[in-house]
C-alpha cells in the first residue's frame, strides 16, 4: 500500500517534467507550427510532449502495466503524430471514417486510415497485456482504449478543452501520471502557444483508457465502450462545439482559462 502511495506521489511530478522537457526541446521546431482556429500561430510540440510525459507517468505509477502504458501511449501517439505531419497533403485528403476507406478503394493509404489502424492495434496489444484474459474482455478493453483515443481527438478542437477533459476523467481514476502531463501543459494550451493535435489527444485517451480498462472487469468494460460509442456516432450528427456553447455551465468550464478573442493573429515569440 505505501508503495503504491509513493509511485503514485511520484507519476505526477514525472509526469510533467517529462512533458515539459520535450516542450522545450520541440516548441520551435519549424515541421511542428502550425495555425489554429483563430489564425494564431501554434506549436504541435503539445501533442509528443503529452504522450512522453503522460507515458512516462503512468509507467512509474502502474509498473505492473508498464508495458500496455507504453503500447497504447507512445503508439497511438506516434501515429497520431505521423498524422499530424502528413495529413494535410493531398494524397492524403479524405474526411471520417468512411472516407479514409473509399480512399482505400482507389488505392490510397491515407495517413489518417494509418492512424486508425494503428490505434486500434495499440488498444488491443494494450488490453491483451492487462489482467483478465479472455477473449471478450480483451476485445472489450481494445475497444475501450482505442474509442477513448479517438473520442478525445474530437474533443480537442479547442484550446484546453481535450486536457481538461482528461484531468476531469483521470482524476476519479487516479492516472497520476496522464493527470501530471496534462497539468504542465494546460497554461501553454490555453494560452494558444501549443496544440495537442492527433499525437497528443489520441495518447492522452489511450492512457486513460488503459487505466479504467485495468480497473473494471467485463460489465464495466462494456459499459464504457457503449457509452465511447454513442458519444462517437453523435459526433458524427451533431458538434460538440455548438452543444458545449449551448450549454452554459460546459461553456463557462470550456471557456476557463482561454486567451480572450483577437482580431490580430500572433506568432510565437
């Protein structure tokens, strides 16, 4: 038990350190700038600094699912990454699901239908690697932690809003360690300095649903994937942009924290 406490005392602070310091070492990386919704001038260096550091945490808090950590965090986050990079080309051009596969149908790999396949095969090396061994409960635990990566990739359309999306789930669950990441990198999100982009929203939802995965059992599992599903196939009808600003308590939490409105977009520097 107090091994536990302590690990756990640790994964935060690991956890942000670790994020911080690949911030640093990235944040003007010329591949890496991009511009936001608003016009601004962005660093996608939140999106790795968030799977390291997130990664790293949920390793020294959950030795004994270091190895399901590592897999869902740094692999749904490189090629969330890889995503990141290339997807705007046009050779890469397609939109949802059923794009990515019509583009497939013509003979194209999209980077996005790389994505896709490499998060679910995250999930389910990650689940295969967490107790309870069952055919189903893996499958379960798969569906889980890949849903959950791409449920916060369409949260985080939004300065803040995917982290503290992920602070509000990891909290009850006690991920330390994602919790610590997303906690150093909040005032750089909500400032517009950094975005998380698909390597960093995909790898902050694999690890949270790596930790919930490791805490639940087949019933548990499944409730969770029907809910990740729903709220999936409502994304697809309807913007959670425009329920969150129709909503004012999720508008006022969304809004907490964000760079006021500007006419006069802003470089870094």
């Amino acid at each position: 038990m107090a091994r536990r406490f302590i690990l756990g005392a640790l994964a935060g602070p690991v956890g942000g350190g670790v994020a911080r310091a690949v911030l640093r070492a990235l944040q003007d990386h010329p591949k890496l700038a991009r511009t936001n919704f608003r016009g601004r001038n962005v660093s996608l260096a939140g999106g790795p600094a968030l799977a390291a550091g997130a990664t790293a945490g949920a390793i020294v808090h959950r030795p004994e699912h270091a190895a399901a950590s590592a897999i869902a965090g740094l692999g749904s986050g490189a090629v969330g990454l890889y995503d990141d990079l290339v997807g705007g080309r046009p050779e890469h051009a397609a939109k949802g699901f059923k794009g990515h596969l019509g583009a497939l149908r013509e003979g194209r790999v999209t980077s996005g239908l790389v994505k896709i396949a490499g998060v679910g095969a995250a999930g389910l090396a990650a689940a295969a690697l967490l107790p309870r061994k069952r055919a189903v409960d893996v499958v379960l635990g798969a569906g889980v932690i890949a849903g959950a990566a791409n449920l916060f990739n369409l949260l985080d359309l939004r300065p803040g809003r995917a982290l503290k999306a992920g602070i509000a789930v990891g909290g009850p669950l006690g991920a330390s360690g994602p919790l610590g990441a997303a906690g150093a990198l909040l005032p750089a999100d909500l400032d517009e300095e950094i975005m998380l982009g698909d390597a960093g929203a995909n790898a902050l939802g694999a690890l949270l649903g790596v930790a919930y995965t490791a805490r639940t059992g087949t019933l548990g599992r499944l409730a969770a994937l029907a809910g990740i599903a729903a709220l999936t196939a409502a994304s697809e009808k309807v913007s959670f942009t425009k329920v969150i600003e129709a909503n004012p308590v999720l508008n006022r939490l969304d809004q907490w924290g964000r760079r006021k409105p500007s006419p006069y977009p802003r470089g870094r520097g």
